[in-house]
C-alpha cells in the first residue's frame, strides 16, 4: 500500500513539474468565467442575437484555419524537437512571415464575399462580419506565439496568457456588451486579442531577433507539417460546425437557431480537461517518440483516465445543468434544454479522441488526423441533412451523437494505424 502511494506522489509531482495542473487550473478557471459571461450576454441579448454571434463564430473558426495555414501547428512540431536556438529562431520567422501573409489574404477575400452577399442573407450579420472575422488576422498570430511558447514546454506561460487572454476577453465582453449590445461583443473580442498580441510580441522579443524575411527555403519544412495540419483542421472544424452552417441556410427561424446555439455552447465545459491533457502531452510525445515503452505507459495511463473523466463529466452535466438553467433564465432559454441532452453525448465521444490526435500529431502522422476528419466529415454531409429535413433542428442534435461515434471509430483506427507505422 504504501508502495501504491508513493508511485502516485511520484507521478502527481511529474505531471506538476511539467506544468499540467497549472494548465488544468487556468482551463478549469477559462471555463468558468466563459460560462459565466455567456450566461450574462445571453441575459442581455436575445436569442435571435445569440445565433447571429454563433453563426458568425462558427465562420470564424473554419476561416480561421486557411488564415493561419497551419504555421502554428508546424511551429510547435518543429520547434518542439531538438534544434539549436538559431534553428528554432529562423523556423519562427519563417511562419511568422508567412502566417501575416496568409491570414491578411483570407481577411481581404471573406471581406470582399461579405460585400458580395454570398456569405450571409441577414443583414444584421453582414454589417458584423467585418469587425467579427478580423481576428482571423490577430488571432492567427497569437496562435503562432503561444504555440511557440509549448514547443518550449514553458507551459506555465502558455497557460497564463491564454488564461489572461480568456479573462480579458470575458470582462470586455461583459462591458461593452451591456453597453453597445451585439456590436459590442465584436468590439471586445477584438481589443482583447489585439493586446494579447502585443504582449507576446513583447515576450518573444527576449527570446527571439525577429526579422521579417520571406525565406522559402523553410517553408518546405513548414509546410510537411502545416499542409497535412491544415487540411486536417478544416476537416474538424467543418464536422464541428457543419450543423451551424447548414441550419443557417435551411433554417429560417433565427431565434430557434438561437436556442440550439445556446445548447451547443453549454457543452463546450464538457471539454476542459480533454483539452488539457492534448495541450500538455504534444510536446512531450514529440520529443520522445524513439521511446516506445514510456509512449505507450504515458498514452494508456492518461488515455483512460480522460475516459472516466468524460463519462463522469458527461453524468453530472446532464444531471446539473438543465435545472439550473431554467432557474437562472426562468424559462427565457427552456427551448435550448430539448436540444442540449443530445448534444452534450455527443460532444462528449467527441472529447474522448483529444489525446488519440494528439498522440497522431505528437508521432508526425498528422495527415492521418486529415483522413479520419474526412471520414467523419463525409457521414456528417450525408447525415445532418436528411435528419435536418425530417425533424427540422431536433435532427441536427440526433445527428451529432452519430457523428460522434463515427469520429471516435475513425480516430481509434487511424491511431492504431499510427503506432503500428511509428514503432
């Protein structure tokens, strides 16, 4: 027994060491204060509003991807293994010039599709489509940043800026929603992220001589990571919110488009620890993928404690929420409840696949993250608009359960696959 203790000191010290409870805490307190601020703006605004936000944050995250191309992804594979300073300094470099060349080109084309009227219909959201997909510029740049801090593995710093970011955001929304309304919540997400921006700059500048060169000659290297890395995230974020683009289209009742937006929101707290355990362990997989023992004791031990966290998670989300939010809006978001128990399983699969792509991305096979997107992505095109047409946005929620099964199975055999190359 004693000997049972001691292994468990020894190993709650390591993961501390490397930083994986501060990452926790500062993920646990994002959350927090995230689900607290959405239930202050969707107090404030109406639901109609709350599905315009999501409609256009769902635009932001797949534009967000081909803005950024990937650098951010291949920066912290590169920059994670062993390389000397000035190797790790000129990769940086490299993306940084080409993440600003990228992201302002992605920003001028939605800006242009937007004037066009091919993005949207409602004309609320294309007054707002500008401010609110500017970040696709800054946001892209802070992604490159603290990705190059966790190639590092100065954890404890990744974490704090993303929790002070994630604060900062919060408190700005919360303020200049309550004042301004819905074009408030864009002007707040934006000064938040623009100074985070700064900040890194800052950072950065102790440790590396930025120098603003196109350097081809590196961008082979980046792009064997970022290609794959990019393809890959399209895919996820296409399946993720290939609900929120279709009902935007087929879906006319804005307001009942907000109550599944709020639902779906909700879950996003199912994914906190997920998270955590993908964002602490790439680094380390990176770095010692010639070991195939501790892989496989480190992926085993973790990968099942984030299944009996989802599962728990999943049990007292289901149990808690529904009551307290009917208690705290009194009825104002009941209609969101229909939609949310299906959403929360099937989110929750969903997050039982955080360390298997990681653990892919980690080993170098990042196109096998593509391949099992795409498979998901494919049942996803085929699902949701026949459930859509049959039972109108109950359908979409009954599809998410199915996609998250089919994603589970594809990651689960695209990481055997993986091991199997690697080792």
């Amino acid at each position: 027994m004693n000997l049972i203790d001691k292994n468990i000191k020894l190993l709650l010290k390591s993961i501390n060491d490397k930083g994986f409870f501060h990452l926790l805490s500062a993920n646990v307190l994002i959350q927090l204060f995230a689900f607290a601020s959405q239930l202050f703006v969707a107090g404030i605004l109406s639901p109609d509003d709350i599905g315009r936000i999501k409609i256009i944050q769902t635009y932001l995250s797949i534009f967000s991807i081909v803005a950024g191309m990937g650098f951010n992804a291949s920066t912290l594979k590169i920059c994670s293994e062993n390389r000397t300073k000035k190797e790790k300094e000129n990769y940086f470099n490299a993306a940084l010039v080409f993440t600003l060349l990228s992201s302002i080109t992605v920003y001028a084309i939605v800006f242009i599709l937007n004037l066009l009227g091919i993005i949207t219909k409602d004309s609320i959201i294309k007054v707002l489509i500008p401010i609110g997909l500017f970040p696709l510029i800054t946001n892209s740049l802070f992604s490159l940043f603290t990705a190059f801090f966790q190639s590092q593995k100065k954890i404890k710093l990744f974490s704090t800026l993303t929790l002070i970011n994630k604060i900062l955001s919060i408190f700005l929304i919360i303020v200049f929603t309550y004042l301004l309304k819905i074009k408030g919540y864009f002007i707040a997400y934006n000064l938040s992220i623009l100074t985070m921006v700064v900040m890194s700059f800052f950072l950065l500048k102790k440790e590396i001589n930025f120098t603003f060169k196109l350097n081809k000659n590196l961008l082979k290297d980046h792009w064997a990571y970022a290609g794959s890395n990019t393809i890959a995230y399209i895919v996820s974020e296409l399946t993720a919110y290939l609900d929120i683009i279709l009902i935007s289209f087929l879906v006319t009742d804005i307001k009942q488009i907000g109550y599944y937006s709020f639902a779906l929101t909700l879950t996003v707290a199912l994914g906190i620890f997920p998270l955590t355990v993908q964002q602490i362990s790439i680094p380390y997989i990176s770095s010692n993928i010639l070991n195939k023992k501790e892989f496989f004791t480190t992926f085993n031990k973790y990968n099942r404690i984030l299944h009996v966290v989802v599962i728990v998670s999943l049990i007292l989300f289901l149990m808690i929420m529904p009551l307290f939010i009917s208690l705290v809006f009194q009825g104002k978001y009941d209609n969101s409840l229909t939609y949310l128990n299906f959403l929360a399983v099937g989110w929750s699969i969903r997050n039982m696949n955080h360390l298997k792509s990681g653990a892919i991305f980690g080993l170098g096979k990042i196109h096998y993250n593509a391949y099992a997107g795409l498979v998901n992505l494919i049942a996803c095109i085929i699902v949701y608009p026949v459930l859509i047409y049959l039972f109108g946005l109950m359908g979409a929620a009954y599809a998410s359960i199915i996609s998250g099964i089919v994603f589970y199975v594809s990651f689960t055999f695209y990481f055997h696959k993986t091991v199997n190359e690697t080792f």
